[in-house]
C-alpha cells in the first residue's frame, strides 16, 4: 500500500531534526512598544538607502545589457577584488581564487559544512555561541559540543586539554570547530592573540579544521585590533568567514569565505548556479572610491555612541548583583544575572515591563545559559536604549538572589 504524502522520504537527518526551531523563528520576540534590544539589526538610519539607489542606477547605466543577466557583468566579477583588498586590510594576503562568495555568513557556514561534515561528525563551537549556526550544525547531523568562553574569547587551555585526553584513548576529535573570534555573538567578548596561536596549534596537531565567523571586526571602537586567524596560519587550516550584513546591509546578505584556493573551488562547485549577480554588481559599485570605508567610520561613531549609552545605563540602573560583558566593538552585551534568574521565564515581564532580549538559553548546544541574556545596542536610538535598560532593571529588581558574576561587574 502507498503511504500518503512524502514526509516518510525525508533524510534521516531531517526527520531527526524535525522539532528543533528555525532560523528566524524567535523574530517573534517583537513587540511595537517595547525597546528592540533583542535582534542584531542595523539602526535604521545606517541602511545607505540613498547610496544604493545611486549604485544601482549607475550599474545599469554602465552595464544595461550584463547587470541583470546571467553571470552579470564587469562589476559583479569585480566583488572578489574589493574583498582582496579588505582581507589585506586585516593582513590576509589572498588572490581572488581563494575568496568564494554567498549570499551572507549564514548561508557561507552551510556551504562550509556541506564540503566538510558527514552527519555524526562533531563540530566544537564556542559556549554560548550564534544561535544560526547552531541551527545549521544540527541540519547538517552534526554532534555539536561547546567550549566554554571568558573575558579572552575560547577557552583554549580547556579545549587543548579535551582533546589532549581523547587522543590518549585514542577517542576521535572534532572535524571542524567554530569560533567568532572578535566581539563575539553573543557575549561581545574578543579572543586573546595567543588563543588564537594556540588554537591554530591545536588543528594541526588534532587535524581539525578552525572556522572563522568575523562579521563584526571592522566595527572597533576602541583598543587595538587583532590579527584574524587566517591572517596568522601558515598551514591553511583556517576558512573564513565575513559579510556585508553589519557594514552595509542585511538586505543585500551578500557574504564570502577566504581559504586555500583548492578549498575555495571546492566551495565554487558546490554552490555553482544561485549567484545573484545583480547584488554582486551594486555592492562592488557601491564601494568604490572609499565609500564603503566612510560608511564604516560612520557606523562606528553611531555604534559606539549606543554601546556607551548601554553601558551607562547598565551600571546607572542594574542590582549589583548583575554583571555584564564589556565589548570593545560590535553589536552585544552579555547578562549575568544571579543564580536562579530564568531569562526565558522573564521574557513576557520583560515586554510588558517595555524592552526584548534574547535568553541566553537560545545560544547553548546543551541545557544552559538560564541565567544569561542579550542585549543588542544595534538597533535602537541611544535614548531608547537608556529607556530599554531602565525597564530591564525594573523587571529584575525584585526577588533575585546574589552571586558573583563570571564575565565580571560593569565599570
Ligand atoms: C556570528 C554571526 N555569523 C553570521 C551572522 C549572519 O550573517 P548574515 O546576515 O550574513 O547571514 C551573524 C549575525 O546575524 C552573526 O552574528
């Protein structure tokens, strides 16, 4: 007898994920009154809604018969060297073969994961980490195992000494292990340069591959920068990932990788066919002649003004027994609230009391992160967030018991 409908056709490895969430599905936690702290979207008047009108207009103007075509023409193909030039910036020396493009960094980790992982592989990630690419680790049947993370990023002294203790057992490591190594989502946090050598020593020793997730290092807003993990492996173990979505705009989702150029191809090949060589023309268009690095001084000014606002809201309104990370860039501000805090719980309070965050549940492989959210200060006017705060303040004033906070008190 046939069976009716197709669903017992699925994978395996879609059946088995069937329940878990969907990228986007917590877009939910919105609310028209209440302060947007929860999503890392760009404040409204940083979208360069006026420069694209022009980019596009001058795009079809010098190329009307490629710019909508298949393949596009001249100024799509030319995207790669913009992103050669941005990657020397960070002293990523690369050719134009080594960079494969995507539609945004979401979309780059499937393809990573779709060229390197079987299901059952395991895949070490940072603990909390980004909450998509926990989603895409899962579709993928990944076993995802996380790494706790302090003021330094990863805890590479702890993941040295795990995989120290597999390999006399002779148990199997993991195939790849992702790291957001500059003001990391979500705790905001950066990682020290000698994790990052000593992460790099880790995959040749263990024969991983080190997954390198930057959407946020060009948004520093002070302290110094710190070399990519690309820029200081020498024996190519490192794929990098980046995207226009924090520095132009979400809406173009245009990302890319940066590996060794045999890998790169292979990420061409897999993905051949759904390039979107319109938006590729208008993004190298909209960068030329500097536009792009002007954007971002003005978005660092903007984002910095909201970061310091936060911070001055969290230590002027919070209980003292809250504590909160300290990024020197990018979009989040990590809470720590005391023992027994259920952010998840406290969400609907939250709303009515007027402000939304993320729970820090959202971004652990496993059962943790209760007592932990985040803030983004990306998106709202510096006096909202300051209104925001003030209404998270209220909301957990009452009834919370002390502890002492792993990511430190504010200033
Ligand atoms: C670490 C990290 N990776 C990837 C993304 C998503 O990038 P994209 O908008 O290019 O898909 C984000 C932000 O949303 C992020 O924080």
């Amino acid at each position: 007898m046939t069976q009716h409908g197709i669903e017992h056709l699925f994978t395996d490895t879609v059946r088995d994920t069937m329940g878990s969430g969907v990228y986007g599905d917590w877009r939910s936690i919105q609310n028209a009154d209440a302060v947007p702290l929860a999503f890392g979207f760009p404040y409204p008047e940083s979208l360069p809604n006026g420069e694209l009108v022009s980019a596009a207009e001058s795009l079809l103007a010098a190329e009307p018969d490629r710019a909508l075509q298949y393949g596009g023409g001249d100024r799509a193909a030319g995207l790669r060297d913009v992103i050669v030039d941005r990657a020397r910036d960070r002293g990523i020396d690369c050719s134009t073969d080594a960079i494969h493009l995507t539609n945004g960094a979401t979309r780059a980790i499937d393809t990573v994961c779709r060229v390197f992982l079987e299901p059952g592989d395991e895949v070490v990630v940072e603990a909390p980490t980004f909450m998509g690419a926990l989603g895409i680790f899962r579709n993928h049947g990944a076993t995802v195992t996380g790494v706790d993370v302090d003021e330094e990023g990863l805890d590479v002294d702890a993941l040295a000494e795990d995989l120290a203790a597999r390999a006399e057992r002779g148990a199997p490591g993991p195939k790849l292990v992702y790291t957001i190594p500059d003001f990391q989502n979500p705790t905001g946090v950066t990682m020290a340069t000698d994790r990052r050598e000593l992460l790099l020593d880790l995959a040749e020793t263990h024969d991983f591959v080190v997954l390198e997730d930057d959407p946020y290092g060009r948004l520093r807003y002070d302290g110094v920068d710190r070399p990519p993990l690309k820029a200081l492996d020498s024996a190519d173990r490192t794929v990098r990932i980046n995207t226009f979505s924090k520095t132009i705009a979400p809406g173009v989702r245009t990302g890319w990788i940066v590996a060794d150029e045999r890998t790169a191809a292979q990420f061409d090949r897999i993905d051949a066919g759904g390039e979107p060589s319109f938006t590729r023309g208008l993004i190298d268009t909209y960068c030329a002649d500097g536009r792009l690095d002007r954007a971002v001084s003005r978005l660092c000014e903007g984002y910095e003004e909201r970061r310091d606002r936060m911070l001055a809201s969290l230590d002027a309104y919070m209980p003292p027994d809250v504590g909160w990370s300290e990024p020197s860039g990018g979009f989040f501000v990590w809470i720590e609230f005391p023992d027994g805090t259920d952010t998840e719980a406290m969400l609907p309070e939250a709303i009515d009391a007027g402000v939304t965050y993320l729970p820090g549940s959202f971004f652990y492989a496993g059962d943790d992160g209760d007592r932990f959210a985040r803030l983004s200060f990306s998106h709202a006017a510096p006096a909202a967030i300051e209104d925001g705060i003030e209404a998270l303040a209220r909301t957990v004033s009452d009834g919370v018991p002390s502890t002492d906070g792993r990511l430190g008190r504010g200033r």
